[in-house]
C-alpha cells in the first residue's frame, strides 16, 4: 500500500508529458501557479494595483509557498522510486543535487530565511521563472535542448576565446577613449570604469546614446569598436551555426549509415564486406 | 458549358505564374489593387493628401471592396474544380479553411461587419498587405518558401526553446533592474511592467535612448543584458543556419545516394525494390 | 607595329594582379587617382580646407578627368585584342555594357554632361569609388568574390522572401503603431509614412532615439518589432551562411571524389567498376 | 648543473598548462600580476582611489614592471633549450620574434622608454592586457584558439572584400547623406568627414542618436544604409559560420576517408603507399 502510494506519487510529481492524467493536471497545476507568481510579483510593483489588491497578493504568496513546499517534500519522498536515487538517504541527497531540484529548492528555501531572519524576500520570486523549464522536460523538447546544451559544451572552449577576446578588447577600447575624450568630457569619460559603460554599449552595438565621444578622434576609435563589434555578433554566431550542422552530422551519420537494401554499413569499405 | 466556365475560371483565378495569358493579367490586376491599396491607406493618413483627394480615396476603396468580394466569391464557386476540394459543400468548407483563403477573406469580411456596426474600418487594409504573399505561389519562389517554412517547422523546439529563454532572461534581468534603479529613476522605472520596456530594448539592442540605468550597479547588470543580448541573435541564427545547410543535405542526398555495396539507392524502400 | 602596340596596351590597361611590370604601375596610378579622387572630395567638404587649397581641389579634379577619359577610350580602343570582343564595331559595344566598363564610364561620362549642362557635377566623383571593386579582379580574390556573388544568386529567391517579409512586416507595423501613438505623439506619429521611419529604425535595431512609443499599447507593439527585428538578421545571414556551406561542399565533392591509389572515383558505386 | 637550471627554468617560465607545479604556480603569479595591473591601471582613474591609495599604486608598478622584465630576460636566457631556437644568437633573435614574446615585449619596453624620456607612460599598462592571451597557450584552449585562426586565414579575401565593400558603402552613403541633410542641419552634417559619423553608427546599427536625418528623403536614404546594415552583419557571419563547418568537415573526413575500392585512406599520398 505505501509502495504504490509512493510510486504512484512519483508518477504524479515527477514524470512529466506522459498519457498519465493525474501528472498531466498535476504539471498544469504547478506551472499556471508559478505563472501566476511571477505575474502578481510584476503587477504588485504597479502601485496602483498594490494599493487595491494588497490583500490578495499576500494571501497568494502565502498559499503558493506552502503549495511549492509540499510539492518539494513530496518530490524528495518519492524520488527513492526512480532506479537512480534508489538508496534512503543517498539517493536523496543525490537527488537533492541535481540542477531541476536545486531550482525547485530555491523556489521555496529563501522565503523561509526571509522569515526568519525578518528580511523582505518578495523579490526573489523571479528566481521561481527559472521553474518554467521544467516544461522542456516533456518528450518534444527534450532532445532539442540536450542538442543545444551539447554544441553549448562542444564549442565551450571556442566560446570562452570569443569572450575573453571581447573583454581583453573592452578593455583596451575604453582605456585609450578614457585618455582621448577625457578632457573634453569629463563627466560622461570621468574614469576607466565609468568609460567600460560606452565600452559595452558601442560593442554590443545597445548604444543608448548617453554617452559617446565628440572629439574628432574618439569619434575614429568609435568607429572602429563599432565594425569591430560586428565580430562580437559574428564569432558567437558562426560557432554556434556551425556546432548545431556538426550535431546534426553526426548524429545523421550514425544514423542513415545502414543500406536498407543489403543491411551493410555504407561507410565500411566494400572489400571489407566482400570479404565475409 | 457550366462546366467549361468552371474550369476556365478556376485556370484564371486560381492558378498562379503559368502561362496562361488570363492567368497572368488577372494576377496583376489583383497584385496591383491590393499595392494600390496599401499605397492609399499610407497616403490617406497624411493631412495634406486627404484633404485634396478625400473622395478618390473613398471611391477607390469602395470599388477595390467590390473587386475583392467578387473574387472571393468566384474562387469560392470554383475551387470543387481541385480534386482536393471536390464536394460540393465540404470541399469548398476544407478550401476556407487553407491559410491563402482565410487571408483573402480577411482581406474582405472585417469591412462587412464594420459597415454593419457603423464603425470605421479603414486602418484594417493593412491587412491586406498579407495577399502579398500570394506572389510566392509562382513556381520560382514556391520551392523557396517551402523551404524556409520547412527548416521553421523542423526547428520549431529549439526555437520555441530559444524564445522561451529570452522571456524568462528578459523577467528576471527587468525584475532586478527595478529593485537597482527604483529609486534612482522612479519615473523610468516606476513597476517591472515598466522596466520590461527597457528590458526589451536592451536584450534586442535596439535601446532608444529614453531609459537606461544610471547607477554603477544597474550600468553593471545593463552591461551583462547587452552581453547576453548577443546570445539572442546568435542561438535563433545558428539554429536556422544549421536547418537551411541540413535541408540542402537531405535534398542533395536524396540525389545521388547510391550504396557502393548493392548499386541501390538507399532512400527507396527495401520492399519496393525487393519487389522488382 | 599597330597590332603590337595595341596589344601592348591591352596587357598593361585590362590585365590585373600580372607580373607585367608596365601593368602593375598603371594599375597603381589608376587606384592611387581614384583614392585621391575620393579623398579630395571628402576634405573639400570641409570649410578650412577647402578655402585654403580651392584652386589645388580644381586643378586635381580637371587633370584626373583628364586621365580617366584618356583610360577610359584606350580600354575602348584595345579591347578588341581580347577574343570575346573582337570586332571591331560589336565586340566594343559589347565590352562597354560589361559591369566593370560601365562602372568606368560612370567616373567620366556624368562631369561632361554636367560641364555642357553648366551644372555643379563634383559630388558625383563618389561615384568613382565603385572603380574599387576592380582590385578585386586580382587572382587572389576573384575566386573569393566570385563565390560570394554565386552564393547571392543561388540564394536570391529566398533572399527576396526574406526582404519582402520585412517589408510587408514593416508596414503592418507601422500601420499599426500610428493608430496606437497618433494620438498621443501628434508630432512624431503624424502619418504612416512618417511612422515608417520608426518602423525601420526598429526593425533594423538602428534606432536613434528620435521617436519612440510612450504607450503602454504602442510600448508592446514595440517589443513585439523589436523581437521580429532579430529574425531580420537570423533569415538572412542563415539562408547566406548554408549558402557558403553548400557552394563549399559542392564544390569540394567534384575536387576530391577520385581515390589517389586506385583513381577512381568514390562515388561511384563499387560494383559498376568491378564490371569493367 | 648550468645546463640543468637552464632546463628547469624553461620548464617553469615556458610550458604552459603541464603537471609541473612549478611552471603553475609561476603562470598563476604572472597572470595574477597582469590582471592587478590593469586593475589597478582602471581604479586609479578614479578620483577618490587616486587621491587615497597614490603610493600604493606607484610602487605596485614599479614592483611589476621589475618583476615582468626579470621574467623576460628569464625566458630569453633559456628559450635556447627548446630545438627550435637553439643557436645562441639567433635562436633568441628569432624566439624575440614570436608574437608571445613581441607582447611580452610591449608589457616592459615603453616603461623604460618612458622614463628615459621623461614621459608618463602609465596608461600604455593597458597593452599588458594582450599578455592574458597567454592563457590560451594551455592544451584544451589551443586547438580551439588554433582552428578559430585558420577560419579567419582560409576566409581571408572573402573577409577582406566583404570589408572593403562595407567601406565603400560607407563613402557612398555619407557623401549622398551630406549633399541631402547638409542644408538642413549644417552643424550634425557639416562636410563628408562628419557625416561619415553617421555613416558608421547606423551601418553598425550602433546609432547613439547624436546624429539623424531629419529631411524625407535624407530618411529614406537612412532606411536603405540601415538595412544594408543587415548585410554587413550577414555577411561576415555567413562566411565564419561556413568556415568553422568546412574546418569540421575536413578534420572529420581526414578521419575516416578510405576509399570503397581500393581500401587505402584517400588523404596519405598515393607514392607513399605503392612504395609499401
């Protein structure tokens, strides 16, 4: 009886996207609650809508806290029923660990330190949007963002040189503005930190227009950084384009490799197969 | 006769880019009302143009509202010519329903019911700029079109997934720019609805200029959004860019796919080629 | 003798990137000219330079006329050295409707009409910076450029979606946003054209700050633009990217399809040339 | 026991990223050094750091430039232990040549220079920053950083002429945009150089909004530069997204490419296998 109370929970809180109808309401539940979170924490900072409905956003934080918290205690009961958190207390704590969890966890756990220790924590409930990729557990989305994730990791090293690239250029960027327009602005270009905000804004090509040079020379080096941030938008890019067609190579390759007219891999050489 | 009729207006109406002489004028005379249109809408909102040729342009309007309906009707009537949509009344109900259909009949129907309501319904010929894409029917573009919305369908997830990131990035980066800024631009960002705006704008580098942080902390998460901001021009390209180079794949593939082993194309079914 | 020097000529005036010493300095002055050209036409614009030197910018101006007209009808004369246009009569029309012929004639042909008209004609000379793209008849970038133009052409209908998407975009949604903001911005909303200039300047993230939405309503249309502007820069530059990847691919097929050991070619199937 | 020092200094001054703790904790204290010294080069444009901690910057640099010039003169004295530059004299001489050791250069020579010229040269501590490339050397960065170099070098003319293009583009634009806004806002659009400002912002879509047109049809031209500003983003991101997929593809083919024939791999030259 305690077994099927735990496994059907855990069919119920965990799997997600199943024919299940139970999970399916279940899911529906949680997500149109973490929705409506965040869209009382947006709209109580109306004050004309914090004014009017004072009472019944409290009320709902209240009633989503205690709705989030019975939801992760169910979770971390049930989740020995999964073969990989099969032990008591180990598999829980590995479970405990893994990053869904952890987002579960920080959608309830800073409310709870809040209280104690007597802060306002209101504003944290943006931490709980981070919840809605729980819906691209579900079968369709799934394989689309480990496919994302693993170009993400594939091309980790060439991303972290474009980064550090743009930093290292940021860097030289606003010091040699900081010298040439320093005089001639003295608020805006007032130090090097404070020149790093054109910096970012000209690379990135946001350019709010707050700030920017207009002495003959840093309007030349403006523009420089300005074609130059054209290659903070191409490197990124034509990595991630071309890690994305790999992924699909690859993964067709090991695929499709198979003649369904004589069963043989196509890409093992002919003599080899002639040889059997 | 009825018959004949039938069909020949079916080849004028209907079909696009052959050629049919009748095909092709048709074609243009409705490609031209629908630019002229368009044209009319934009020149009717400046002051002097209206005031000068107010009743040309209403005139031009009622005649091409005519035109419009008359089409529609015509297409309507003729399209059980299509083996597709041969039944009487469930075929032309399965035509309604087609995509083209459904913007002609917008292109029509909204003036109807504004002439029933008494209301004004001149700004809705914009929609009208939608039958532009009637012009992609003719076989040139036809298989471009096809193409493109192919590599969109394919990678609908990854996009759907990208999307989502951005509006989960786009709350959280607002949320915490409001509890920095507050109370530096109360009038700037007065609510997170507020903030939302500059938050847009930053993410999509397109920043106007009319709201922006001025607080070294809020210039610090500023600069970290307009970073981030990069991702989200580069995930969307480098997910279609691997789609359109897959397409081209498949397609090349399909070509010339001939298993060195057997001499068979792989891409026809085993059972097909069994069967010879 | 006449045969010689004509053929003379043709070598040092039409070939490029040769290690015919003659041809690389009259390649070199022409480019050093049309530099210079360039350059005086950007300084005179500048009142202190252009009081100061004003009888240098003229003279400069009437001896490089001089020199490009001279160039100009010797191309014309020698052309017919070359075997695609040999006669005399038809081979010289033909050469003259070729790109870079025209683009010569572009740098001369308007200052004449201009000094028969009595009109002012020294903006013009941009016009000769087009005579740039002749270095890149050079070996080295020829194959480059070639590829980049084969690419845009084998793209182009697709290409031409993508343009008129936005353009129909474009005005939907300034159509759109004038509705929203006439009433509010009078000044800066007055018309559909005029929220044309908002609507590009969104679409394309250019944006200078000159107007922008101040409703909640034209606010949301706003971002809603904005996030459409992306995909203004993801349709192309992806259709462009696999574009590159695919005249790559094709062509690095049809190089390296022959096997050095046995020299045959590997996509043909086995069995074909086991039967020779 | 010379000879043996001399390895182990080479071994902790050179190699990067290998076990030897030696050569770690050497690397951890060179670039902890860089990274205090452009943080401190930017903190002390800051009036009330300056003005605090004045001493404690002055010494800081002197302490630094004495470390970074005995860690030159370290790696110059025992670079003659790596076979590529044994000679004594010109194996340093060409070792001295090395981009690495050209940084490495710049991070100490202009101080000396400075100071026997009587120069501040304090804000040249900004070139110290190209030292941090340094990092890459590490085994799991260098093929990346390695494989990023040979897109840009393989893609160099299609690179180049994408640039002049863009530059071209530039002077055309600019010089149609003063002849049409010239009149109308004679001090933003004063001569081609000041409107070449403009030129750049908007074809980069940077745009602070200090310059725009204002006439119609200066607004039109901006229009058609804003969207050729797509294009220039395209374009180079087009060509690096199909580089980074070919240097895959062909790293990938090197791989497994034997030939169904013949059996032998079709990249080991065919001489070299029929002398087997």
């Amino acid at each position: 009886m305690y077994r099927y109370l735990k496994r059907r929970t855990f069919e119920i809180v965990e799997t997600t996207g199943t024919d299940s109808l139970g999970s399916r309401i279940f899911d529906s539940i949680i997500l149109s609650l973490i929705f409506f979170n965040i869209l009382a924490l947006v709209l109580e900072t109306v004050d004309e809508v914090r004014i009017e409905f004072s009472g019944l956003f409290s009320g709902f934080e209240q009633t989503s806290l205690t709705v989030f918290t019975i939801e992760y205690l169910l979770r971390l009961w049930c989740c020995t029923t999964s073969p990989h958190y099969r032990h008591p207390v180990w598999g829980r704590l590995r479970w405990m660990v893994t990053p869904l969890a952890i987002v579960d966890l920080i959608a309830v756990l800073p409310f709870y330190l809040a209280i104690a220790l007597g802060l306002p924590a209101r504003s944290l409930i943006t931490l709980r949007a981070f919840r809605f990729f729980r819906v691209f557990k579900a079968g369709r989305y799934f394989e689309s963002l480990h496919s994302i994730l693993r170009v993400f990791y594939r091309k980790r090293e060439a991303l972290y040189i474009s980064l550090m690239t743009v930093l290292i250029l940021l860097l030289i960027a606003s010091s040699l503005m900081y010298l040439i327009e320093h005089n001639a602005q003295p608020e805006a270009f007032g130090s090097i930190p404070a020149t790093l905000w054109w910096g970012i804004s000209t690379l990135t090509t946001v350019s709010y227009g707050d700030v920017y040079p207009i002495t003959p020379l840093g309007r030349f080096l403006g523009g420089i950084v300005s074609i130059l941030g054209i290659g903070l938008f191409a490197l990124p890019t034509s990595i991630l384009a071309s890690g994305f067609t790999e992924e699909f190579e690859l993964e067709h390759e090991s695929q499709d490799a198979i003649c369904p007219h004589c069963g043989k891999n196509i890409h093992t050489p002919a003599d080899r197969t002639s040889a059997e």
